[in-house]
C-alpha cells in the first residue's frame, strides 16, 4: 500500500530561536553582501521592485520588505499531479513524499551488471520500473540520455518518462524554447493551459544559483519563464560546505536560505503567486580532495536542518536524501541511504529526489538499487506513520479474551489489523537458513535484481491516447519512441 503523503516533522534539530537566528543572517547577508548578476534584464527587475542595483559591477541588495513581501505572495500549498490522480501530490505543511532525480551518466546494466553509457531507453525503462513501486512517489529522470543530441534531450527525456509512468514527472530544460516544447507536450496530454494550469503533470527544476550568491543567467532565464507559464519549479541551489559555502554547517544553512529567499523574490516579483519550491539542497565537500560527498551524514543533517526553514517560511521544500557514494548497491549503499532518508523523511521535507536508484555520488544508477530503495522509503514511511492509539488498538477486549497464556494469532482482531501495524518487505529476506539456502542463498542485490526483471516484463504503464501521442509526434521535432 502506497503511504505517499504522511506527515513528518518528528525530529526537530534546530531549536525556533536557531532557527530565527538564521532567518536573520541570511536577510543580512542579502541586504549586505547581495547577489551577482551580468544579465540587465534580471538587474532591472530588482532594481525597479527597489533593490540596491550596481548595473555596472552586476550587483544586487534585496532589502528585507522585498524578502518578506516576496515569501507572502509564494503559494504555501502545491499539488503536483500525476496522470493518474490516485499518484497526486499535495505538498503542504510537513507532508512528506520520496521520488527519484539526478543526472547520470552512467548505468549498471541489468542484465550483465556492467558499467555503460546511459541511453534514453534507460529513462523509459526506469519510469516504468518506477510506475510500479508503491513507495517512490514521483519520478524525475535519473540518467542523461547520451544517444540523445542536445537540442532533442528535453522533449525525450519528458516523453518517455510521461508514456510510461503515471506518476508526476519533473526534469530540468536546457533551454526556454525546449522548456515551452516541453510545456506544450504537457498541455496536449491534459487538454490545454488551463487544463495544465489546474492539473500541472510536470514540473521543473532550475539550478539558477551558482554558489555562492551568483546566478547562472542563462538558467535564471529558464527559470523565469517558466514561472510566467505558472508550471511549478524547484528553486535548486547546491553548495557544498568547505568549498563553495563556509565549512561550518550553520554558515552554510545561512548561506543557502540566502540563496533560496533571492530566488523567491525574483520569482515573484516576475509572477506574483508563482508555484514555487523551496530547493535548498547543501551538501559537503570531501575535504582531502575537495570532491562531492553524496552519503556524508552531514548532508542529511544539512537538509534536516533546511526543512525547518522551508517549514518556517510555509514553503513547499525539495529536499535530497537516500544517496551513497558506494559504487554498487552494498552495504555501504544501505546504511548511508537509509540514515539520509530517515533524517530528512522525520524532519517533514515534502518533495525528497534522489532517494531511488542513485549510485557513486548520483553519476550512476542501478535497476535493482530502486526495488532496495523502494524498501527502505517503506520502512521510512512505516516510521512515519507511528503508533495509532485509541481504543481499537489498544486491544483491551481480546486481551481479555485471550487472557493469561493465551495466543493472539488466530483472532480477528489480528486479521483485521495486521497489514496496516506491519511493513511487509518484497526484497528482503525474513527466513531461516535452510529455507534461504534451498532458494539459492542470494543476497538482496541478486533478489532484487530478478524483482526487477520480472517488473519489466510485465507491468503496463497507463498508456497517453493513441491520438494524443499522434498529434504530439507530428508536432515535435526529434521525438523518438520511447
């Protein structure tokens, strides 16, 4: 059973007073330190809202009235729909749902377990792998389709993920003129702009920042048109602690929120009301070679953290967790994986990617890695979820049938009740020795991949009308058959 949506935000790691106190440096960091941009158009529109503008040095000092004016107009509540409404999103308050994402380059084939390049098919395949996995809620195209020329990427990538999954798809565009193809795609399968407007099936993330306070202009592009089309976007800004943030945790939090309150005041002063997500996504730098680190605990602490300032502000958050630097799904991938995931699932984070499937610092990914996460989003949902208390379960009456020395096991009490107490785990393995052994004696990684196998041989996604996908084909030049 699916339990996309419980509520988090049992673990609190900032106090309210830590949290006002990072609020507060970052208002200043913006008001003192600003933010840079070559681009005149991006300049203007701050500086006509009345921010502190220094055409010729690109600088730009956003007043706090601009900050607070801008986090009143984001829209606290968005709902990012699937195809199917049953996979809707609602992200609200501490509502909290686990998805895939990264950019990949790289695949461990399914069949021989070898190392290769990343092709579109892989993004078909996935989604539908995905399709079919209660527990990862979302879908964001995990892999760069390197058979792909670039000015065809965007309009694959999207429609193979929408033919083959009926989940909500979110992906990034290269460009304004593929992110509007993108977008008319989107509109033809749901009926129009209005249509898309009221039940968005895509959404995008940008990395317009580039840490620290600078933005990627031809990105920030990108990002406004989207929100011009009122197609939700992911506000996502990346530093790294000790390399493009200050190496302490609590100078990089104030660091990102900085970056993320610019990037809601721009979005809102080019459409007031815009769907917006907070996308604070710091991580930490390997500080003997300066490398990303993806399964550092620090980064789960980091966006624990960050979820309280999304929540402070009444943001939706895009948060990551559920990564690894293991270069194979081992043990190493489970327990960096699983503590990530539980640390950012408690805090309330609502939109989490890259939580399935990613491998070696997100520029790899495994099929059967996203049936091992499958199960452990379960288990952190299963957590999630917590101990319902009233008088049905507390179980007082068949305590007193049962009585002293008695069995619970055969009572209705315990039929009725045991599928929703209990996560039922699909991959892992919960028998004796000898049963385990007769079986083959595999590992999870070997059951999992047979899992996987079987998924994509026989699951059928819920298909786009056949006169839809025809008049999107006829439509969209590069589009390949996905």
């Amino acid at each position: 059973m699916q339990l996309g949506g419980l509520r988090g935000g049992q673990y609190q790691i900032l106090s309210q007073k830590e949290v006002q106190r990072i609020h507060n440096a970052s208002l200043q960091i913006l008001k003192r330190t600003g933010i840079k941009s070559r681009r005149q158009e991006i300049l203007q529109i701050f500086s006509d809202a009345g921010a502190e503008v220094d055409f010729e040095q690109g600088r730009v000092r956003i007043p706090s009235s601009l900050v607070e004016d801008a986090i009143n107009k984001a829209p606290s509540k968005i709902i990012l729909c699937g195809r199917d409404e049953k996979n809707d999103l609602v992200l609200e308050d501490k509502k909290v749902y686990f998805g895939t994402g990264g950019a990949a380059l790289n695949v461990l084939d399914l069949e021989t377990g070898k190392l290769r390049r990343a092709l579109l098919q892989d993004i078909a395949n996935i989604a539908r792998l995905v399709d079919a996995l209660d527990n990862i809620h979302f879908f964001i195209r995990p892999v760069v389709a390197q058979d792909i020329p670039q000015e065809f990427l965007d309009v694959n990538k999207y429609y193979a993920a929408l033919s083959n999954t009926s989940k909500h798809v979110m992906g990034s565009a290269y460009s304004v003129k593929s992110a509007l193809k993108v977008i008319g795609m989107a509109e033809k399968i749901v009926g129009g702009k209005e249509a898309l407007q009221e039940r968005p099936i895509i959404s995008f993330i940008t990395s317009w920042m580039k840490s620290p306070l600078l933005l990627d202009d031809f990105t920030t592009s990108v990002l406004m048109r989207i929100t011009e089309e009122r197609v939700p976007v992911a506000l996502s800004s990346a530093p790294m602690a000790g390399s493009t943030s200050p190496v302490t945790l609590a100078g990089t939090l104030a660091l990102v929120n900085a970056e993320q309150l610019s990037g809601i005041v721009l979005t809102q002063l080019v459409s007031p009301g815009a769907p917006v997500l907070y996308g604070a996504i710091p991580s930490v730098a390997d500080m003997s070679n300066m490398s990303f680190l993806c399964g550092a605990v620090e980064l789960g602490v980091l966006n624990t953290a960050a979820a309280q300032l999304a929540h402070y502000y009444d943001i939706p958050f895009y948060a990551w967790a559920g990564l690894t630097d293991s270069k194979i799904s081992d043990i190493q991938a489970g327990y960096e994986k699983a503590t990530g995931a539980l640390l950012v699932g408690l805090a309330g984070a609502n939109y989490i990617l890259n939580a399935a499937g990613m491998l070696e610092s997100t520029i790899t990914v495994a099929y059967e890695q996203y049936l091992i996460d499958n199960e452990i989003i379960g288990m952190v949902m299963r957590a999630l979820k917590g101990i319902e208390v009233n008088e049905d379960t507390l179980a007082l009456e068949v305590i007193d049938k049962v009585g002293p020395g008695g069995n619970f096991l055969a009572e209705s009490h315990t039929i009725s009740h045991m599928r929703s107490e209990f996560f039922f785990p699909k991959v892992s393995d919960r028998s004796n020795r000898e049963k385990w052994l007769a079986e083959g004696g595999k590992d999870a990684r070997q059951r999992a991949r047979e899992i996987a196998i079987n998924i994509l041989a026989t699951h059928k996604p819920l298909a786009i009308p056949c006169e839809v996908d025809k008049q999107i084909r006829s439509l969209v030049k590069g589009l390949r058959q996905g």
